[in-house]
C-alpha cells in the first residue's frame, strides 16, 4: 500500500510547523529552503490530507501564494480572512525556519533557476 502523504508532500520537504484554526481544523506545514516553495496541508479525520496551499519564498520571505482545492473558493470556513491567516501564519514559520539556517540555499535565491 501507498503512503497517501508521499503524493502530497515529496521527500525533500520538512514538516516546520503545524497548528490548529479557529474552527479546530488541523494544518501542516512542509517547506524545502533550498528551492523556496512550502506546501500548507489541512489533515482531517474524515477525508484524506488535502494541499491547500503553496507558498513561494525567497530568503525566507513569502512572495506569493496560490491556494488550492477547498481554500481556493469562498467555500464554507474558507474566507479571504481565512486565507490571509493561514497565510501570515505560514510566512512568519517559513522566515523563522529560514533565519535558523540562512546558508539552506548557497547561491543567494531560494527561487529555482535564479542566482
């Protein structure tokens, strides 16, 4: 059998960070410094994890964010409020992940393909 995560979430990426939202849903956090992207996971006990959200960061600041499946829309609980909590939430992890290990990407970017 498959690990369901493994879709969601590849080998390089650590899990940084994990909380719980006002309305007692339960968020994971995985990031890899080293090519500036971060997947934000909403783990429930009824359906699978879903990906709710990637972030990309460059040096540790979070310079945009594309929200997926149910965070996406004005679905039930998923408000722009919502959605810019969660966010702020997740950049303020990922600067602090970062600023504990500033030499993660060597060549000065944590955009893939810029030096």
């Amino acid at each position: 059998m498959t690990d369901p995560m493994a879709d969601l979430v590849p080998d390089r990426m650590d899990l940084i960070a994990e909380w719980t939202t006002a309305s007692h849903e339960k968020l994971e956090l995985y990031t890899d410094l080293g090519t500036g992207d971060a997947r934000l996971l909403l783990i429930t006990d009824r359906t699978p994890a879903e990906h709710v959200a990637t972030f990309f960061h460059a040096c540790g600041v979070t310079i945009a964010t594309v929200w997926k499946g149910t965070a996406s829309a004005n679905t039930p609980g998923r408000t722009n409020p919502w959605r810019e909590t969660q966010r702020t939430r997740a950049a303020a992890y990922i600067a602090a992940t970062h600023a504990d290990n500033p030499t993660a990407n060597p060549t000065g970017s944590d955009i893939p393909g810029r030096h």
